[in-house]
C-alpha cells in the first residue's frame, strides 16, 4: 500500500482485532481504513449519511460503496433525517446513534475513529477558548467508553498532513467535504486560521499542544482516580454527605461533584459534564443553606438539605404499591419485610411490631398533601410535614421516604418514625416490620 503507510502503521495506537471504522469518506477516515487493514485488523466500515449536503452526501456514499467493494470490506450504511435546524451536535449525536445500531448487527462493540494529532490540538484550543477544566483540557483519549460503545482513536500520534501524503504516495484518492473550509463554524477557524498562525510564531505547536493534552489526560486520570474513592465510600446516586464532601479542598471537591453527576447521568443523559457554570452553581448550593437550589442540565435541580446534597429529576415521583401480608413490598429501593415477632415491639425506625391484618388496610407510597401522623407514644395529631421537618429530614428525602399508610395517616416512615398503632396482640397474628434498604436520612 506504500512505505508511508506501513511506516505510519508502526506509530498507531493499539486496536482490537475486531471492530467497526467510521468511514467518512475525507482523507482521516480513508487513512484509517487503509492502516487497519494494513495491520490486519478485521474491519466492518459504517458510513453515515447525515442528508445534509445533498449530491455532495451521495457521491460520498457512492465513494465509500466503491472503496470497500475493493478493498472487499463489509459495509454498514445509514441515512440520517435531519431535524429542521441541524447542528454539528445533532450530526454527532446521529453518528454515534448509528454507530451503537453497527455494533448490535454486528456484535462488535469497538468503533474506531481517525481523530488525529490536529483534531486533538483544535479539540484543546477549542476547550481553553470555553473556559475547560484539566478533563477538558485533557482531550480525547485514545481508549475510552461511551453508550456501551468502546471508542478507539489509534491515530492520535499522527499528523493531518502526514497522513494525506500517505494516501498519495498510495495513489488512494478521498472526498473533500466543501464546509470543511468554511471558517464560519469555530472549529473550521482554528484549524484554518488559528493554528496555522501559532504554527508560523512557533513551529511544532500542534504537536506540543497534543503531547500536552497528553499529560494532562494522565493527571486526569489520578484526579478521578481520588474522586472515585471518595464516591465509592460516600456517593449515593442521588446524594452525597455534605460533611465529608466539605471537609475536602474545594478543587477537589469540585471535581468530585461532576463525577458525581457524570455517574448520575449515565449514558442517557445529552449533558453527561456540568459546565464550568454549573459546577460553580452546584459548589454555591453545597455551600449554602438548607433549602438551597440550583438548576442542572435536563431539567434536574441540585438541593441542599441539612446532612446532603441531593440531585432532584424533573416531574413527579409519587408512586403506591399494595403490601402483602406474607412478603411485605418495596418501593424507592427500599424492602419492607414481614418477619417473626420474637425481638420485642422495635425501635419505629428499623423495626416495628404490628398486626398482621392492618396490612390489608395499607398502601406502601410517597408523600401526598395532606398527610398526617400521630407519632407513638407521644399522643396529638402532626402533618408529616411537620414531622419530618422536626427530625430534620432533607427536603428531597421526603419525597422518596416509603411510608405505611391508612388512607392519609402515616404508620410508619422508613428510617425515622411510628405513628399510631393498633395494640399488640397474640404473637400469631404479629409481625415484625422491617426496613431494608440505604436509607441516609436514619444516620446523617
């Protein structure tokens, strides 16, 4: 395939034996396919039609169509309907949509993508211009997980230019993509303007700015490293402590906080990293007093409560579940379990005795206005609100709380309290009720 080729081969990143390549049809890509074939590497091409640039787009299918018909490599293709204002987000959410359809035909879970030395300088410089942290500033990696997808990036070592003049010492010809030169989308301006520029005051930048990127991804990965100590010690999905959070150095802290959301968020969340903004929202809120609120990507909202800080879903999250007399029910993660009597009345908290039969009269739910309690042993009727307030449970605890209730009186709230019970009876017809299940408002 030529001496450039194999030589460049010899600087690639290590890949699966398997995968799938994104094969645009520009010279990255074509370079791409080219190397690992050359490697040896069995390769499915997936080629995305975003259906945005009209018979530009379908001479670079009819492009890729020819090029692994010769090369005799398999061939996914997918055509896109673009939304009726398109954006460079919607085209990359699009592509990697249809790259997790490729590997569930195929069964392969590793795409391969020809971000290159460059593309890692611009990714950088674009990142400094919005005000990134040390992960943005990171880059891309040449490993690394998204939706189940493994992502591999073995060119990042390798210049653009070094690449197209591979591909013509090869006699391999590639398509241009006409708004590649247009320096009104801001990525096109700093490969176009930008970077030429830094290169004439001081040749070799793009390639220190890569290496840079470089050492930072390996300072990021110590810092997550701590972060993920911490959240496998203290982090909850929806809440985290706030005095070991507090007690830590506020960059680290911080950090430990977009860890946090990232883990909330997950896969299925667009926003998976908050901002510098947010953060700082988020940091103010930990900050703050009880009761404090900030707003978080998806209509999701941060709250401090007196022992946590807590992200809150959009919407409602009132649910009811009927209890069984002989298996209990569980509701927000938390089992309530029928066992035998036989370890005095309880505590109200963890434990609590009662007939068996009231349990047809019960619902396991959350919250509703008007909900009341007539705390044990202490006599006169208090709203749950009030009584909750009064023992100093977070707000947004209070809304996922499991109460045993009888209509609108609360029996028992899981981890904090009994309410009015019916006397004790034969042991036969007692149960012990127990909760099981994490449960941070019990021990603040």
């Amino acid at each position: 395939m030529g001496e450039r080729l194999t030589s460049l081969m010899g600087r690639m990143a290590p890949t699966p034996e398997r995968l799938l390549a994104g094969v645009s049809g520009g010279a990255d890509s074509v370079a791409l396919l080219l190397l690992l074939l050359l490697r040896g590497c069995e390769v499915t091409a997936v080629h995305v039609h975003h259906g945005l640039r009209g018979a530009a787009a379908d001479g670079d299918e009819a492009f890729v169509r020819e090029l692994c018909q010769r090369r005799d490599v398999p061939l996914l293709v997918f055509h896109a309907r673009p939304p009726e204002n398109p954006g460079e987000d919607w085209a990359r959410r699009a592509r990697y949509g249809f790259f997790r359809e490729a590997a569930r035909l195929t069964g392969v879970n590793a795409v391969a993508l020809a971000h290159h030395r460059d593309d890692q300088a611009e990714t950088l410089l674009l990142r400094l211009m919005r005000g990134a942290g040390l992960t943005g500033l990171a880059g891309m990696a040449e490993q690394s997980e998204q939706a189940g997808l493994r992502l591999v990036r073995p060119l990042l070592d390798i210049s653009r230019d070094e690449l197209r003049a591979a591909l013509t010492e090869a006699g391999q010809p590639w398509r241009e993509d006409a708004t590649n030169a247009e320096p009104r989308y801001l990525r096109n301006a700093v490969r176009l303007e930008l970077l030429p520029l830094m290169e004439r005051l001081a040749p070799g930048s793009a390639a220190r700015i890569s290496a840079t990127a470089a050492l930072l991804r390996e300072e990021a990965k110590a810092a997550d490293s701590l972060c993920g100590d911490f959240l496998r010690r203290w982090g909850r999905p929806d809440c985290l402590p706030l005095q070991p959070l507090s007690a830590l150095p506020e960059a680290v802290a911080r950090r430990v906080l977009r860890a946090w959301w990232r883990q909330m968020a997950g896969e299925a969340m667009e926003e998976r990293e908050l901002s510098r903004m947010q953060t700082d929202a988020l940091w103010q809120t930990v900050r703050g007093r009880a009761g404090a609120r900030c707003n978080l990507p998806g209509g999701w909202h941060g709250q401090r409560g007196w022992s946590h800080i807590h992200l809150l879903p959009p919407g409602e999250r009132e649910t009811s579940v009927p209890v069984d007399a002989a298996d209990g029910a569980a509701l927000c993660g938390i089992v309530l379990r029928l066992e035998a009597p036989d370890q005095g009345p309880g505590d109200g908290r963890r434990r609590q005795c009662a007939p068996r039969s009231l349990l047809g009269e019960c619902r396991l739910r959350t919250r509703r206005p008007g909900d009341y309690i007539v705390p044990l042993g202490a006599g006169g009727r208090q709203s749950l609100q009030d009584y909750l307030v009064n023992r100093r449970v977070d707000a947004p605890f209070r809304d996922r709380l499991p109460l045993l209730c009888r209509g609108s009186e609360v029996l028992l709230a899981a981890g904090v309290g009994a309410g009015r019970l019916p006397p004790m009876a034969k042991d036969g017809e007692m149960a012990a009720l127990c909760w099981q299940g994490d449960m941070p408002w019990l021990d603040p």
